[in-house]
C-alpha cells in the first residue's frame, strides 16, 4: 500500500489497537499463541508496525480455515497477520471515532428476535383478540447471504467518507483491506474491526427500507419487518432483496420466512441469546443463560437432563437424533456442554466421540470441554482423542483436526502417550496444506522438542506470513531447551524486528 503520511500515523493509536487485537476472542479457532506477547510487548509491536505504515509495506493476504456452521455450511474463517489485524484496528478506530461500536450483545439479540412481537403486542395480550387488534399480521424473517464476503470496498469508503468525513483515512484504511483482502470486495470475517466496518456498510440498507415506509428490525445482517397483509409481507420482501441488489448483495433462500404473527410468536417468544446466533464475543457468553434462576446443583442437572435427550427412544418426547441434530439441537448441546465445563462435570465423556462427528460444529465447545475436565479425567481424554484420530481420522476436516491439536497443547499429556502423540502429529505435519493447521502442528511438535528448527525455519519461510508467529514460537520453545544453533537463531533475528521481538520475548 502507499505509505501512510506522518499526519494521519500521528492520529493512530497504534499501541491501544494492539493492546485491544491481543486479548480479541474468536470463537471458531483456538486461542493464537502469540496474544500474551501482545499484551506485553504492545510498545515493541506498536512501533513496529507504524515503521510497516510509514514505509508502505503491502500488507500480506488472510489465509483461511473452513470451519462447520450448524446448518452443515461453511463458514470462512481468516487468519490475518498481526501487523494487518493491528493496521486495519487502528485505521478503524480513527476513522469510526465518532461512530458508536455496534451493539452486539446478547441482550440485544434479545430485544432483535423480540422487537416484532412486542411491537405487534403492544396493548394487547397474545390472544386471539389481541391478534385481531394487532399492529402486524405478519412478520418477514430474512437475512444477507455471505454478507461480509461481499462488501464492496468502493461503496463502504464511500459511506465512511460521507459518514466522517474522514477522507484520507478511509482510503487507507481501504486500501489495506483490498490487500488482505487480495479483493476489492469483502471484510475477514469475526475481527472487531470487520463487524465495525460491516455496521456502517449494512446501515445503508436499513436507512434505505426505513425511508421507503417499512417497519424494521435489524441484527447485523439479519432482517425482520413487519405486514399488515401477507401481500404487504411479500411486497416488503421484493424490497429488501432489491435493496440488497443495490450493495451486491442478496438475501439468503434458506433463511427467509413469512410467518404468521401468531407463529412467529411461539417460535421466539422464549428465545434465548446464542453465541452462534448473535455472533457475541465468547468471553462474555454465560452458559447457565438459561438456568439463571437455579443453583448450581440444579443447574448441572438441567445440562445433564438436555443431553440425556440423545437416549430417548424414536417417537418419544423431546428426543435428539444423534444423526440428525436440527438447529435447535446444536444449541442446546452448546449451552449443556459449556456449562458441564465450567463445573468441570465429566458427565458428557461418554457422548464426545458422537457429537464430534456428527455435530462437527460443536467442536470448539467439545475440545473446551475436554480441556476443563482432563486435570481428573486426562486418560479418558487421552482415550476420546486417539479413537477421534485413529478410528475416525479420516471423517474429519482439517479444522477439527487444528481443534485436536490444540487440546494436546493445552492438556499434559501422560508420558507413555507422548509418543503416539508426536507420531500423529507428525504424521499430519507431512500432509498438511492448510497453512494454520501446519503452524498448529508445528508448535505442538516443538513443545515436545519433536521438530528441528531446520523444518521450523522452512516453514517460515514459505508458509503465510499470517501464522509466522507460530513457527518464531516454536523456534523459541526450541531455543529454550538448546536444541538450536546460535548462528541460525541470529539469523533469523536479524531478518525481521518483528521476528526478534517474538523470538526474544
């Protein structure tokens, strides 16, 4: 990119953008390695990457991970570099100043799903003669298709131009984004920044079904509006998807309702806020949401009596078909699984192995679970991940197998398994092609001293630049147990700050 004039550089808050990138959560990948050197080298990293800015360093493309969606569908995860995720933070928050963040949380997912219902109701009891009182007959569900995927970069520094009048800044801002991006159009998907960008660009929509006389309700990407006729309802439907059109966008097929109020009310009048639906940050998910009145005996009880649920004869009440989990099912499990963790329950061991494979979407929450019981339990953990790799290798996706890796970090591993699990590890080190799911790998070889700092280097050099931390993490675990050469460990300090500062933390 062009380098950034010393005018805007001396705006940038570039050490509160990299204090803020280093404690970001994202639920669908693991933990990156590299977040607590962040928190404390945020100086260090700050300079650094103002020295990338003033010199006009392109910035290098995300790479992705393909992780599952409950609804079976994929959801492209990238993995962006720290400079590119401290940049694109920094040039966000200058050029969004006086825009307030958008409000994500899960009460505000409540009070989306709820708004039509308690506008429809207002006055008036969920009836029949309250319905004939209604305001709205219907309710239109719609949502954007792959939104942050189309993102026009054009029309958003447009908007942000208009919005800010923050010129400079949002063409550079822009600018960055194309070359992570290596696109003129979409934002890398579950980084604050994007979700802040996304808000100004989806605005423009709203803004424009507001003006043209309909009652909106707005998530996000995710759409309600209200009818008072079912022609009224597909009338406003046509202008949602023509309005979309105008963004290059379009609304999802899958995901688009006309209900009755009546049902639209049974469906969400008890809905509860999901870490999947609201797409909140995971740090702030309670997974007793739904147990808020009970103890912490009754709480565990409830966890244990929804999972029960997958024994349930066909035909019976309530039952969950392992083999075709809905929805509803996976959320469910999620809010079972997160709180049988934070109890540190071993109750679900048994059902892991199942769910991992057909609920695949469930795996980060699954491996969690794994992590919050194995202090007690590490040799049934052991045992669910070598029938996960051994009997099941094959079945899983590369992002399940990051997930498995990840938990042989996080858990200390009985001795008479280390080899087994070295063997695995390097077994898929060989045939990875996923750049994330060899840096994974990389690292957990390094913690056991299982890999040479030749193959270590190798892998700097010709994977993403985007998961370089890893491997300098690995050199490091290396160079901490002598099992590297000092010529080699300069040489690989002097080719970067970035790589020293990593190296040397």
């Amino acid at each position: 990119m062009l380098p950034i004039s010393d005018t805007i550089l001396g705006k940038l808050d570039l050490k509160t953008a990299t204090q803020q990138e280093s404690v970001a959560t994202r639920n669908l990948l693991p933990p990156e390695p590299w977040q607590p050197i962040g928190v404390q080298k945020a100086d260090d990293i700050a300079r650094w990457v103002e020295s990338r800015l003033r010199a006009g360093m392109r910035n290098s493309p995300a790479m992705i991970v393909n992780a599952k969606k409950p609804s079976q569908g994929i959801r492209p995860v990238p993995v962006v570099g720290i400079g590119e995720r401290v940049a694109i933070r920094a040039l966000t928050n200058l050029a969004l100043a006086e825009i307030s963040p958008p409000a994500r949380s899960m009460e505000d997912y409540k009070r989306f799903v709820l708004g039509p219902i308690d506008d429809t109701f207002t006055g008036n009891a969920a009836t029949p003669a309250g319905i004939r009182r209604a305001r709205w007959k219907y309710v239109v569900e719609t949502d954007i298709t792959a939104f942050y995927q189309y993102v026009d970069h054009e029309i958003l520094r447009q908007e942000i131009e208009l919005q800010t009048g923050m010129v400079h800044e949002a063409r550079a801002l822009i600018e960055a984004l194309g070359e992570i991006q290596n696109a003129a159009f979409g934002l890398p998907q579950l980084i604050d920044s994007s979700d802040r960008l996304s808000e100004i660009y989806i605005a423009i929509m709203e803004r424009d079904l507001v003006r043209q006389g309909l009652q909106v309700w707005r998530y996000n990407d995710d759409f309600r509006i209200g009818a008072a006729s079912y022609a009224a309802a597909q009338n406003s439907l046509e202008r949602v998807a023509a309005s979309a059109r105008t963004l290059g966008l379009t609304i999802g097929e899958n995901k688009t309702f006309i209900y009755r109020t009546m049902t639209y009310f049974m469906r969400y009048a008890t809905t509860t806020a999901d870490d999947e639906d609201a797409h909140i940050d995971p740090a702030e998910f309670d997974p007793n949401a739904d147990y808020e009145d009970l103890n912490d005996e009754e709480r565990l009880e409830k966890a244990r009596d929804e999972l029960s649920r997958l024994d349930l004869e066909a035909g019976q009440p309530g039952r969950m078909n392992l083999a075709k989990l809905t929805v509803d099912d996976l959320r469910t499990l999620r809010k079972s699984l997160g709180t049988l963790a934070k109890y540190g329950d071993e109750s679900a061991l048994g059902r892991v192995t199942g769910l991992f494979l057909y609920g695949p979407s469930l795996t980060p929450r699954l491996i969690e679970y794994l992590i919050a019981v194995s202090d007690a339990n590490v040799d049934e953990v052991m045992d669910i991940w070598k029938g996960l790799t051994d009997d099941h290798g094959r079945t899983l996706s590369d992002w399940q197998k990051i997930w498995l890796t990840y938990l042989l970090r996080e858990i200390q591993i009985p001795a008479n398994d280390i080899s087994l699990c070295n063997a695995w590890l390097s077994a898929q080190l060989k045939m990875a092609e996923n750049d994330l799911f060899h840096a994974e790998l990389s690292l957990a070889l390094a913690e056991q001293g299982a890999i040479e700092f030749s193959d270590l280097d190798i892998a700097l050099r010709v994977r993403a630049e985007a998961v370089a931390p890893w491997y300098l993490l690995a050199m490091r675990e290396l160079i901490s147990s002598g099992n590297a050469e000092q010529n080699r460990i300069q040489a690989v300090k002097s080719t970067s700050p970035f790589y020293k500062l990593i190296l040397e933390s």
